[in-house]
C-alpha cells in the first residue's frame, strides 16, 4: 500500500491534570489533539520542510485538508482516521518501527475530534493573554477561598468532585515560606513571635518581613544563576577562571530592590543600550556573556564565536520564552513554528559585539567587551587623571602652536637623532636552525624559516603609556595572508594576541598594541603593500597617548597613510603577575615567529633600534639616512619638541599623568559585558547551513519569528528593541513564562509542568485560565515580582497541608496537578547545607563579594584534568551561604550535586529531583554537616546542661521548627543513650567526631557528652522532615 505521511505521536498530560478526556463534554484542539499530534506526527508532518514525508503537514488544517487527510465531519472518509486505524503492518500510522503506538483511547479522539469538523486552535501559549481573565465565582460560597488564585484552584477542585487540604499549621507554614522566600529556616525566635501573634495580619507581617531580609535576593538569585548559567570558570576542557561574581551579586541587589521584572529582562538583554546606562544596567549584561568559552589550541575562533551567540539565542529563548530555539539552528523547527532562517534572524540581535571567539590562555583578562568596576575613589581619580590629561593635552598644543612662531630654528645639518636605547645588527648570526645570516642592507642581516622566533635579549618593555619608537629594515618574502615580523609578547590568540606586534597582512604593514583582541587594542595597518624581495625601512612612533593618533607609521622616511583597524586601547599590553598573567616576567622580544601564529618565513630583517622617545619626523628623516627631505615645517615640530623649554615641561608632565593612568587603570577590576558595535562595523549574519559557522547562505536582518511575536510597530531593530518587545503586553510569553516558572518555586512544578518549553512539545496548563489571570495581573501591576509572592504564599491554595484529605490523591495526582495539597518536596542543594549552617550558627549572612571555597573532598579537581588544584577557603568564608561558593563547570561543588546541582554549562530551568544514597551519605559524612552537627549540640549542651528532655527538644525543633511527639522524644532519648554507650567507649572516636571541621571546640565539654550529642544531631539533619519542604 502506497504511504501518504508519516509517524505520529503522544504527549499525555498528566492524567490528574485533566478530566477523562474520552468522555468530555467538549473536545478542544490544544488540550486533547494537539499532544498527540505533536509526539506522533509533526516530526515528519509539521513545520520542518526539510524532513516532511508526502509533503503532507498536519501542523496547518488547510494543508491537511487539501491533502484529503482530514475530511472534517467525515472521518470515515479521512485517510488520517483510515491509517490509525489500520492494522497493516506497512499502511499503519505511526509506522510500527517508530515504536510510538497510539493507544486506543487516542484514536477514538482522533477520530471524534475529525467527525466534530477536526476545528484546529493556535497553540494556546502563541495566543495573546487576555486583557481580562474572569475570575471563577464558585469559591464565592465557599469560605476557604482567600484570593482569586484560590478561586480558580477551587473551581477546578470542585470540577473533579475533590475537597482542598486543611490548612497547614502555623509552624510548617512558617517554614514552609521562609525557605521559599529566603533560603533558611525561620530562628525559633521568629516562629515562636508568629505563634503568639493573633492579629489578622500575622501572616501578612511574616511575608513583610521575609521580603525585606537580604535573604530573599540571595535566595531569588540562586534559582537565576542556573537560568543564567553563572559559573566562575569558563569550561570546556582548560576550564580557567572567569570573574562573573559582580554579575551575581547584582541580581542579589536587583530582587532586593524588587526591580520590575520587565527591567530586569531589558537590562541584561541590552542594558547597555539604554540611554545614558547607568553601572548596574551595564552590568547586567553580563548575562549573556556566561556561556562557556574555550582556548583550547588549534580552536577555530570563529567556529566558537558562532557557538557563544548560538549560546546566547539558546538561553533567551528558555528563560524568557519557554521555547527550544536551538530546534531550529540545523533546521527549520520539528514542532514550533520557527524557521531556520527566522533563528539566524534572532541571532542577528546577539551577534554584534566585539569579541573574539578564543578567550586568553596565558593571561586572566577577560575577554572584551568589558566593563571597569571601580572601587572606592577609584572613578573619581580616573577622571580627574583624565582631565588633566585631557587639559596637559590641550595645553601641548598651545604650546607647540607657539613655539612654531618662535624664530631661529635649527637647520637641517644640525638635526640628529637621539641615541637608540637598544640596537640589534644581526652581523653575528650564526648559521642553523630555523635562522641564517644573509647579506643585509647593512653589513649582515638575518633570515626567518617561520617556524621558530629569534629573541632579542635585554629589549625594552614596551608599553601603552611611556612613549617609544622602533626602527626596522625589512626585505619580505613572497606575500602571504599574515606574516609576523616582530612580537613582544607570549602566543598569538592564546594570549588574546597581548602585546605589540608588526605583522604583514596581506602585504600590508600592520602595527598591533593589544591588551584584549578585539575590543581592547589599537592597530593601525599602511595603505600601501610592501614590495616583496626589497629592502624597505619602518619606523614606528607612539608618543604614550595609547591611541591611533598618537602613532605613527613611516615607510622609507616618510608618514605612510594608514587604516586604523582599531583606536580602542585603554589598558596596559604588558603581562602583569598582579593580573595573574603567566610569565609575566619572561615575555620577550621576538622576529619571525609566535606561538601559534604564522612566521616570516623568507622575510629578513636588519639594524633593529629602540629609542626610549616618540621621534620627530625629522628624527626618523635623519635616522633613514633621509636628512635631504626635512622641510621647514619638520624642523620646527623638532625645535618644538627637543628644545623649547615649554613644550618639553609640558610632554614630561604629560608622559607622567598617562603613567599615572595606566597604572591606576591597571588595578580596577573588569566584567564581561555587552556593547553593541558601532554602525559601521556591525557584522552580517547569515543563515548557517545546517548550523555550520562556515556554511554562510544567505544574510539575515533581526528579526523575530513572526507566527509567535513580532517587533512592535516603529521599533529599533536592535537587541533593546529585542528586548522591549519581550515585554511588549502583545507578546503571549513572556509573563506566562516569568509566573510559571516563579509558580514551580513555591509549589515544586509549574502550571505547566515543563516550565522550560511552552511549545507544541511541552505539556498543556494544569489551570490555563489561572495561568493567564496570573500573567495579565503581573503585567498589569508593573511586573512586580515581589507582589506576585505575596499573592501566593498568602493564598489558602499554599497555606494547605501538604497532607491531602484523601490519601487517594497520591496515588492519583502524584505530582500534585491540581493543587489539592500543599506543597512537599525536597529542598535545593544549597538551602540544604544553608539550613545546617543556620541552625547552628556557623552561617556567615555576609551579602555579595568573590566566591569562596568550603570543605570538599581532595584530588577532584585533579581528576577533572584541568590542572587545578583546590585551595580552601578560611575562616568566615568557610561559612558564606552556597551561593557563594566557587562554582567550577567541569568539577562542581560536589556537596550541590549530590543533591541535583547542574554543571552550569547550559541554561537549566528546572533541576531534576533524586534520592539516591550518595545525599545520605554526604549529609553523614561531608565536614560541613559534620561540624554544624557537633556545633549545635554544643549550643545545647552549652545552654541546658545536664538538662536532656528540653534540650532534645529544642534540637528538634531547631531541625524541623516544630514541637516533637511523644514517640519522637522517645526515639531521641533512645538514639542519645545508645550513643552515649558508643563514645564512653571509645574516646578516640569521640575525639575525631568531634574535631571535624575548623571551627573551635568547646573545651570546657565532655568530649564523649558532645560527641553523644553531635551523633544525635547529625541524625535529625537526615531527617526527613528537615530536607523537605511540607
């Protein structure tokens, strides 16, 4: 039998989420046809041309109509209905050897859906959110209800004939939002004032509060870093250093703030956009710059640079959008209707920065663009230096215009050039290896094999900020498309070409003063092409200013006129071992080669000179053996500049306020950021054929995929009118997304329950109508994140018992679908350790600052292959909350992971939730639960000695903020005599229980009475009810 199309598929819901659907009295596209569609038939019927089978689409009703696949209202004349149906083997649908078999309760939808007129809808997250959502009235005449949340709960409690839990009590709602809220348990002070506060705003003043500690933005800004993918190391295999903690820190101060959450998407999209951005808008930018990056040898920089922008298009596209834009970067989109070109066209938006697709190896700086993070006076002094550099500038050319009125200037025979402070003559080049002494333009010179480079020993360091010049004869070999001359520094991109440099590109001169390629660097490049096989003399100038101006390329005597390929210069080119450069010491002066960079081979070279100044163009005439072309003009700039008395004050005032900046410049601190490039030098991008960086199509312009949103009329077409339109009331996503994957926080899943993907291939809403009640009163309320909470946890649909009235429910509602409960599930990794060291008092609540390193076991890093070494941290910094702890990508906190950390190389929305019996073992064993154990038992010891009931008792209740049963009593005082039994016995293991960790010890305890109690203690960290959220 001939085939018309292909496989379909299944996404269920959860069964819970939604009533029988066989039965239904209504049958509606998006919730009953579409899952199955989506799974079993759009990866060859849907969007994707490239892979459809029979051309057939069954993403579009026309399409399949007009195929005769779908005859509405008669299914038994509708092939679709005809090929599910069937039981041959080669004209069934899905084909068996999909292994995806339609159930039967799935065709028979099928097929009534077909016989009702097979109505399509639009995928329900593409519709605009309604400008009003009404609320149910059913919880009118009902007095659970609190707010509207709690009507549309009820509404569909009462749809499935189910009764919500009873409410929680005091205690566990306490803990319940304080964890939620801020990331720790409430202190029993704090529980015991709400148990004694019968006021009617009791619950309200416990959010109030919870809302203004600098706990909450620490807590918010734990979920962010996984979205954001915040590391402080780069990854891939090198995995080196990245300084991205300002960036967290920010997000810290921004939930504290309470910053819009619209701001809060614009910012760190495009940021530096804004008019006038201030610090924190630029700075925010940095989000898109947390992708990894390597600097791997022999990586293709560009091949990489693609991948960081893929990066960036990848994370939006999750964390504002809840859609999987990468589906479509090979091709276009399986399920969701984006193109490949419609991806290209929303790369456009990130692809305009100036980077560079390798970062350093051999030097810390991060790679451009950045932004300076200034510390104390620290901007202030820069911009008085700047001024007065600016006025000493200002004040040289007033100087030097009146000196050019002055008479008497020196005549050309009385012109001479100063002495060279160092010079290389190559006449005694031995013979061998990669070199070999030629017949030069004076006397010998020296020729180049282009593999290895010739150092010249005890050359000049030279720098951005103190004046210099270097005289050269050059007699280049056969062009090729780059040939290093010259070089002081370590490697080519390995070192993000740091340094100076005169290469020939291409048969072009080209002068190079790097800090950071691209972004951080001035080069200038001659007009003219060398003549191969001739000796020419360079002279290059640089008067100390770091700028193109201020250099100067002269060819045979004379200024050649020059491209300036870059004027971005604005920190040193020197390796310096304060910024954790490697080698900052041994950096030469080298010809005819670099470390992974392509030599001069054939090229000679001949009579090297340094001279410590910028000389004159009458200098550098003299110096070429070309007094005869001084002119009246040159030998006035030279009386100016050597002789008059004022104009030399002033340039050694000068040269020392630029000294003064650069190493003032030196010692502010930077940040990846973005900034967007300047109109005339905006790259293209283009449709990459399946995704390659080198398979260029045809070019893009920004654009978005305009069957779910599209760029506001009159908007810029940039990455901030990008970033508006994500926040445009128009676009159907974003503030469904933002509620939902906030709505996951409190309840343990989303509305919807695959927060990061809201497209045909994610699940439908739980409670779609109180799904876009709560987008449009986010968005009508200015994207107030923290109004949002109070509305939740202040609602009776969270104030419930995570007990359900009918033990049935756990069975039939596992994930709790339809809110019938309250929440319950395992607390993330970090509040896990923060709640041991809350308890017992070792957590330090200082906000922000580097991250630091607690206990872990020794040799991982090492076995990560990354040539790392773990050096822990000391003191306060043991006992920083987990969100400052060091976060490296290819070994990361072990203690985090045990409990479903990520490695952070991607963005993740949602961590996965085990139990194995690593996380009991860590919590028995890792040092940091091991000393929060010994030291609470210390505090009770210290505090109630000789006192066992109470003090069991308020272990218990530090542990799970509540009051123990009488049988839990008995089991503690059980676990506290038998392990009394256990140290009397054996001091030695007494004492090595309790010497874990740096913290001190209590001498004036027993040691075998506080190991006693340390056991205890460590058994109630293990406690179920202290892991878990109820």
């Amino acid at each position: 039998m001939r085939r018309v199309f292909g496989g379909f598929g299944l996404v269920l819901a959860c069964a819970a989420a939604m009533p029988a659907l066989a039965d239904a009295a209504d049958l509606r596209f998006n919730r009953d046809i579409r899952p199955i569609l989506s799974e079993h038939c759009f990866a060859c019927h849907g969007p994707d041309s490239a892979s459809r089978k029979a051309d057939l689409r069954l993403d579009r009703r026309a399409a399949a109509v007009e195929l005769g696949a779908i005859v509405p209202s008669k299914p038994d004349h509708s092939e679709l209905v005809r090929r599910v149906f069937s039981s041959a083997h080669d004209d069934v649908m899905p084909p068996p050897e999909t292994k995806r078999t339609l159930t039967a309760g799935q065709k028979e939808l099928l097929k009534r859906w077909v016989a009702e007129g097979a109505e399509y809808e639009s995928h329900w997250s593409f519709l605009r959110v309604p400008k009003e959502v009404p609320v149910p009235v059913s919880v009118e005449a009902n007095d659970w209800g609190r707010t509207s949340i709690d009507a549309f709960v009820l509404d569909r409690l009462q749809e499935e004939k189910l009764q919500p839990a009873e409410e929680a009590t005091r205690e566990k709602w306490i803990r319940r939002v304080s964890f939620d809220l801020t990331g720790l348990p409430p202190t029993l002070a704090e529980i015991d004032a709400f148990l004694a506060d019968d006021s009617a705003t009791a619950f309200d003043n416990v959010v109030d509060r919870l809302l203004a500690s600098p706990a909450y933005g620490e807590r918010m800004a734990n979920d962010w870093l996984d979205v954001a993918r915040y590391a402080d190391t780069f990854g891939y295999q090198a995995d080196r250093n990245m300084h991205m903690s300002p960036w967290r820190d920010w997000v810290i101060r921004a939930f504290n703030e309470n910053l819009p959450y619209s701001d809060f998407i614009v910012w760190q999209l495009s940021g530096d956009m804004l008019e006038n951005p201030t610090r924190d808008q630029r700075l925010a930018t940095a989000f898109n710059r947390l992708h990894r990056q390597t600097n791997e040898g022999g990586s293709i920089e560009e091949e990489f640079r693609v991948e960081y922008v893929a990066d960036r298009v990848r994370t939006m596209g999750s964390a504002f959008l809840g859609l999987t834009f990468e589906c479509a970067r090979c091709h276009d989109h399986k399920y969701d209707p984006i193109t490949q070109r419609e991806y290209y066209s929303l790369t456009a938006f990130f692809n305009n920065i100036d980077e560079h697709g390798l970062y350093s190896h051999f030097t810390e700086t991060a790679p451009t663009p950045t932004l300076l993070l200034y510390e104390g006076d620290q901007q202030s002094k820069h911009r008085e230096l700047l001024a007065r550099i600016a006025a000493a500038e200002e004040q040289l050319r007033e100087a030097i215009a009146q000196a050019f009125k002055k008479p008497a200037p020196l005549p050309a025979d009385a012109i001479a050039a100063p002495d060279p402070e160092k010079v290389y003559t190559f006449d005694d080049v031995p013979n061998g290896g990669d070199f070999r002494g030629v017949e030069g333009h004076a006397g010998r010179a020296i020729e180049f094999g282009g593999d290895d480079q010739f150092v010249c020993k005890e050359a000049p360091q030279l720098s951005r900020s103190a004046p210099f010049s270097l005289s050269l004869w050059v007699k280049p070999g056969p062009h090729g498309p780059r040939q290093i001359v010259f070089h002081q520094s370590r490697a080519a991109e390995d070192s993000a070409f740091r340094g100076v440099s005169l290469t020939i590109d291409n048969g072009r001169p080209t002068f190079s003063m790097v800090h950071f390629w691209p972004g951080n660097a001035l080069q200038i490049r001659t007009q003219a092409l060398l003549a191969p096989e001739v000796w020419t003399q360079l002279v290059i100038t640089s008067d100390g200013s770091g700028r193109a101006a201020g250099t100067t390329f002269y060819v045979n005597g004379v200024a050649a006129e020059v491209e300036v390929v870059g004027d971005r210069l604005t920190r040193d080119v020197i390796h310096r071992a304060e910024w954790g450069d490697s080698e900052a010491k041994s950096i030469p002066f080298a010809l005819g080669a670099r470390f992974r960079d392509l030599g001069f081979k054939g090229g000679c070279v001949d009579e090297l000179e340094f001279y410590s100044v910028a000389l004159t163009e009458a200098e550098v005439a003299f110096v070429s053996g070309r007094a005869d072309l001084i002119n009246d003009s040159q030998r006035q700039d030279h009386h100016a500049r050597r002789i008059d008395t004022d104009v030399v004050k002033i340039e050694a005032e000068l040269r020392a306020l630029r000294v003064e900046e650069n190493t003032l410049i030196g010692r502010v601190r930077q940040i990846m950021t973005m900034q967007e490039l300047p109109s005339d030098r905006r790259r293209l991008t283009y449709r990459l054929d399946r995704g390659a960086y080198d398979g260029r199509a045809e070019t893009v312009v920004p654009a978005t995929p305009v069957e779910i949103f599209t760029l506001p009329e009159g908007s810029r077409t940039d990455r901030l009118g990008f970033a508006r339109a994500l926040i445009d009331d128009r676009n159907p996503l974003t503030a469904r997304v933002a509620v939902n994957r906030y709505w996951a926080m409190f309840f343990g899943t989303g509305l919807v329950a695959t927060t990061q993907d809201f497209g045909s291939q994610g699940e439908p809403p739980s409670h779609p109508e109180l799904l876009d009640w709560l987008a449009r009163d986010f968005m009508d309320h200015g994207w107030n994140v923290q109004r949002l909470f109070r509305q939740i946890v202040l609602s009776a649909t969270y104030r419930q018992s995570s007990t359900p009235r009918d033990p049935k429910l756990y069975a039939s509602d596992p994930a709790n679908r339809l809110l019938a409960r309250g929440p319950r599930h395992r607390l993330p990794a970090e509040q896990i350790r923060d709640n041991a060291l809350a308890i017992s008092g070792l957590l330090k609540p200082r906000v922000g600052g580097d991250s630091v390193f607690p206990y872990q076991p020794a040799g991982l890093w090492e076995e990560a292959g990354t040539g790392k070494s773990y050096s822990q941290s000391h003191g306060d910094d043991l006992y920083r909350r987990s969100l400052y702890t060091f976060w490296r990508r290819t070994s990361p906190p072990p203690t985090m992971t045990a409990f479903d950390a990520p490695s952070r190389e991607y963005c993740v929305i949602q961590r996965e939730r085990t139990a194995t019996p690593l996380q009991a073992l860590t919590l028995l064993n890792d040092p940091q639960f091991v000393e929060a154990a010994r030291v609470l038992a210390s505090n009770v010891l210290s505090t109630m000695p000789r006192n066992d009931d109470a003090g069991l008792v308020r272990v218990f209740r530090w542990t799970t903020s509540r009051q123990p049963t009488v049988t839990e009593q008995e089991i503690l005082q059980s676990l506290l005599a038998a392990a009394r039994v256990q140290f009397a016995g054996n001091e030695d293991a007494a004492k090595a229980l309790v010497s874990v960790g740096e913290s001190p010890v209590d001498k004036a305890l027993e040691v075998a009475e506080l190991a006693a109690w340390t056991s205890v203690v460590q058994s109630l960290l293990g406690f179920d009810e202290c892991l878990t959220k109820r």
